[in-house]
C-alpha cells in the first residue's frame, strides 16, 4: 500500500499528529497494513484495515477499545497501546478509500525465539494481572460469532487425526481437547 502526500497530511491534521518528518512500513502483520509514523509531537503506529469494515468488525473494534480502556483505568501495569481519537472522537476514520486508526507507539523488544524461565514466569504474571482486571468488563456478546466457529472445530477434529512427527505434534495432540471444550 502507498500513501500520498495528500492522505499522509489529512492523517495528520485529522489526528493532529503533528509535522511528519519520517513513515516506515511495518512489514509484520497479515490482516492489516501498519505504518511508524514520527513526527514533531511523537511517534504512531497507524493500522490500516484490508478490507471495508463490516457491522460485525466494527462491533469487535468496540470492544477492543473498550477493553484497552478498561486495562487503563484499572492501573494494568505495562504499556496499553490505546487508539487515539480523531477530531470528531471517533477511533476509527476513512481517508479516501481506507480505513484506520492510530496508537501511540510503544517501544518494545524484537519477539524472541526461546523464553528463559525468568520470561515465562513474567509472561504467566502478566496474563494473571490481565484476566484479573479483564473478568470485571462487561460487554456484549455478539451472537454471530458461534456460527462462525464450525470451521474451527473441523479444524480441531482433523489435528486430532494426525500422526505425531515431531514433540510439537504431540504437545499438540495432548491439548487439541483443550482447545475444542473452550
């Protein structure tokens, strides 16, 4: 995806980003197309979507915000990426035919291949900390989102059939039930 000189500076007065002085694509990501935007003020990560979103993607946003927010106001302990509002406090805009939304950027580490102990127990601490706060969001169920799920479990139903090649395979074998009753 390229962005104009145009688009680049509609983003920018309509999030009120400041003077952009550098764009890099993020070249990570399969659904969306991520860009590092720094400017005078900061630096942002601006996430356009593929496609147009649909009422059910929009509902899913909703609660992605809503969740972000919630982690905020109960004092998560690590950095929260929360969406930026735009002039009209809307997360989301269209900018000619593309939709998006910004995040403060957060610096952060490469991913790592191999987690020591010190990591896993920070990683385990974490999720403690997230579900603890989380269990106290209330939100709305979206209904259609079981129909959705039959392919998944078709999906489960044939990992259950492979023959093991490999430890992962296996790791995998022992825990597909898992995955299948959630």
């Amino acid at each position: 995806m390229k962005l104009t000189k145009k688009e680049i500076k509609k983003i920018s007065e309509y999030y009120d980003l400041g003077r952009i002085n550098k764009i890099k694509l993020i070249k990570e990501g399969m659904i969306n197309q991520n860009f590092i935007f720094e400017t005078n003020k900061d630096k942002f990560i601006v996430r356009f979507l593929r496609k147009e979103p649909d009422e059910e993607y929009l509902q899913h946003r909703k609660i992605e915000f809503k969740a972000l927010n919630h982690l905020a106001k109960n004092n998560f302990p690590y950095h929260i990426p929360l969406p930026i509002k735009n002039k009209d406090k809307k997360f989301l805009t269209k900018i000619s035919s593309h939709y998006l939304c910004i995040y403060p950027f957060i610096e952060g580490k490469p991913s790592l291949k191999k987690l020591n102990k010190q990591q896993i127990k920070e990683a385990a601490r974490t999720l403690g900390i997230y579900h603890k706060i989380i269990k106290s969001l209330k939100i709305k169920r979206i209904r259609k989102e079981y129909k959705k799920m039959e392919w998944l479990m078709k999906e489960y139903e044939e990992m259950e059939k492979v023959k093991p090649k490999s430890r992962l395979d296996e790791v995998m074998l022992e825990n597909v039930w898992l995955f299948k009753n959630a």
